[in-house]
C-alpha cells in the first residue's frame, strides 16, 4: 500500500508528539492507580500507548455527526482494574490534553493546528493539508 511521502512524516511527528505527552503523563501520574497486571511496565515495550498505566493516542476521524468536522482524537486509556472516577479521569485527560495543545506548535510550527474539546473528548483540528505534491 503506498503512503504519500507528506502524510508519513506527518503522521510520524504526530506519532512522536503523543510519545512525548504520554512519558510527561505517565511521570506526573503513573503511580496514581495500580497498573493493571495483563499490561506491560512502561518502557517494555516499543511503543508508549502500549505500556505503562497510561494510553494516550491519536485516531483521525473524517468528522461525520461531530460538531468540529475532521481531526485527530485524542484517544485516552487508564489501564487499571481500580475504579477511576469519572472526575479522576475527566482532569488526568485535561492534564494530557494540555500538555498535547502547548506541544502542538512545536511540533507543527506554522499550522493552524489546535486541539478543542468535542464531545466528551478531545480532538485536533485544522490544517491537514500536505502541500504541493
């Protein structure tokens, strides 16, 4: 399957901005709940959003019945057997998502990127464009 050359790269710093938020997440909280046991440890795996108590990703979505159209959201995962409750997880998924806004232009300099609530979740919305082919 190909993948344009431009959507790779942005999906890769997409990828890595999320990577860096989920290492700040699981510094400032990780010891919050019990990790559940089926989960790896963080950094046994490849892959953040794999490991550790916390799962933060992005999953594109074409907007369809959403209030702000096409974006990223933010996918956001406690991986416990303890009962979070609902005012628990509502700040630890304002704590990633601020931590996702203030990396943003970091990491997309000069794209109007910006990360707004839809629903009940988060989601990146703005320029997607790749270019000039």
């Amino acid at each position: 399957m190909y993948i344009h050359p431009k959507l790779a790269a942005f999906t890769e710093t997409l990828e890595a901005m999320f990577h860096e938020a989920d290492e700040e997440l699981e510094d400032a909280w990780g010891g919050s709940f019990l990790r559940h046991p089926n989960r790896p440890g963080r950094g046994e795996t490849y892959n953040p959003e794999m490991d550790g108590l916390f799962e933060i990703a992005p999953d594109f979505s074409v907007g369809i019945g959403s209030e702000r159209g096409r974006g990223y959201i933010v996918g956001f995962k406690i991986a416990t057997l303890e009962k979070v409750s609902p005012e628990q997880f509502e700040f630890l998924m304002d704590f990633a998502a601020e931590l996702l806004r203030r990396k943003l232009p970091r990491y997309f300099p000069g794209r109007n990127l910006e990360l707004v609530r839809d629903g009940r979740r988060f989601k990146i919305i703005g320029d997607f464009s790749l270019g000039e082919a």
